[in-house]
C-alpha cells in the first residue's frame, strides 16, 4: 500500500510541476503583449508622447557690395546697394542688383535669396568652354517643344546647361538663312547670358571673350573671312 502512494504522489507532483511551467509561460507571453500595446497604444491615462522634428536650418549666403550674382530670369547682375524697408511692421532687409545687359534694377529680399547665386568659378568657365567645343547635339523632336526645352535651360540659371544652348544652336555661321528667327533669338539669348558672366569671372574685355567663345565654337574662321 505505501508503494502505490508513492506512485501517485510522484505524479501528483509532475502534474504540479507541468501546471507551472504552463503558467510561466502564459504569464511570460501575457507580459510581453502587455508591453507591445503599450509601446505602440497608450493607455487611457497616459498621454502620448510628441516629437519635436527640427527643421533644417535654411542657408544663407552673404553678398557684399559690387557683387557679381545671377538671377536665373536675367543673367549677370551686379548689387549697387544693400537697403532695408519697413512693411507692415516687419523690417525686410534686400539687395539691389542691377542687370547692365537689359538696363534692369531688381529687389531681391534677403530671406528669399534661393534663386541667387555666386557667378560661376574658373574651372566652371574651363568646363563650359570644353562644352562649346564639343558637338552638338541633333534632336528630331518638334522646334516648339525643343525651343520650350532649350528656353528652360536658358531661364534655369545653371551655368552648363547655358553653355549646352549654346553649343546646340551653334550653327558655325553668320547666314541669316541658316537659322530659323526663333532658333537666333535663342541662340542669341543664350551668347549674350554665358558671354556676360564670362565677362564678370575672367575680367577681360567683351571683345577678348567673344574670340574665346567664338573660337570654341569654331566660328573664328566665318569672322576672319568676314573680314
């Protein structure tokens, strides 16, 4: 008789052994749903918890008087004078940039200066020369819609997408007939922006930088012939 106890017991205890491991684990599977809702859903009397996203500081360029900038819609300007006004209550701080090609004052406020920029570098003016020099590029696109595409290049203010203008209209001639009015009107906007800011980076005389320009586009032999 006291044997059969024995046997009973013993599986009275795996019983009690296995119903509490049971409940460790139900008690370990309960507590880590618990924290994933609340990680994720706070509770009734908790608040949720707010970031702050700090916004990127906006850069701004200082310019100085006589300044050589551009404005991509006008080209090359130079700032007469740095003013301040007061508009409705608020002091606005501005620069005054003349366009001496198109005998043009603009007022650009300084907190919204984005569209400036600092007249080209050297090594760009080297990289747009070797831009001229390279073939043009022949779309079979309609005229409107590459005249739309090449005036957007113009106005973009990006100093080698000027400079591929140029190159693409390059027609290694003075022919009126060559050209189409509108493809010379381009061409011509496009010759007179990149030569300005040439002008402005290499401080030499426009005549000095049309040869330079004139014999990356291989046009010094229709002049010298001209002559």
């Amino acid at each position: 008789m006291p044997k059969k106890k024995k046997v009973k017991n013993i599986k009275k205890f795996k019983k009690i052994k296995i119903s509490k491991k049971a409940k460790a684990e139900n008690k370990f599977r309960q507590s880590t749903k618990g924290s994933v809702k609340k990680s994720n859903i706070p509770g009734p009397d908790e608040k949720p918890e707010i970031k702050k996203i700090k916004k990127q500081a906006t850069e701004k360029r200082i310019y100085n008087l006589k300044d050589y900038v551009v404005y991509p819609k006008h080209g090359v300007g130079k700032i007469t004078a740095i003013e301040k006004a007061n508009i409705g209550e608020i002091d606005i701080q501005f620069y005054k940039i003349f366009v001496e090609k198109e005998k043009l004052t603009l007022t650009v406020p300084i907190n919204q200066q984005s569209k400036l920029r600092p007249i080209a570098s050297i090594n760009q003016i080297n990289k747009c020369i070797s831009i001229l020099k390279t073939k043009p590029k022949i779309k079979r696109t309609m005229w409107s819609r590459r005249a739309q595409e090449y005036d957007q290049k113009i106005n973009s203010g990006k100093i080698y997408e000027l400079a591929e203008v140029v190159k693409d209209l390059n027609k290694n001639s003075d022919i009126i007939a060559d050209q189409s009015y509108s493809e010379r009107q381009l061409f011509e906007k496009a010759y007179e922006r990149l030569k300005s800011e040439f002008e402005a980076v290499l401080n030499i005389s426009p005549e000095e930088v049309q040869k330079k320009m004139d014999k990356a586009l291989g046009r010094t032999q229709i002049l010298e012939e001209a002559e």
